[in-house]
C-alpha cells in the first residue's frame, strides 16, 4: 500500500480527489506515476499519514 503525506494529498486539485462511499478517494495518476485514471481508495490503494511536525531543538546549557 502507498503512504501519501496529507501535505502532498491537500496539494491535489479538488477536481481529481473527493470521496467515494466514504474513503477518501483520487485519481491514481496523482499519486503513482503513470497510474492513469483508475480510482486509488484511501484504505485499500493508499493511506495518508500526517505530515510531521518540525521538532524544535532544546538547548541545553552546561554549567561553567
């Protein structure tokens, strides 16, 4: 199954992603290269994970 960031799912155009019985749904082409018009279903072709978050560093200071 393909992993698709949600960052890179939300960049799709409304035109060619939507939902189909309730899954999420887009045209495979805009995830798989050469995939073509076939319908890719959230669940059984792909699954989107969360688009991680920057961590900020602590920064630790060392007693003189």
């Amino acid at each position: 199954m393909l992993q698709v960031k949600q960052a890179d799912y939300e960049k799709i155009s409304k035109d060619y992603r939507g939902l189909w019985q309730g899954k999420r749904s887009v045209f495979a082409g805009c995830i798989v290269k050469n995939g073509g018009t076939k319908l890719a279903v959230e669940g059984i072709d792909f699954e989107i994970i969360p688009t991680p978050e920057a961590t900020k560093k602590s920064r630790k200071s060392r007693a003189a």
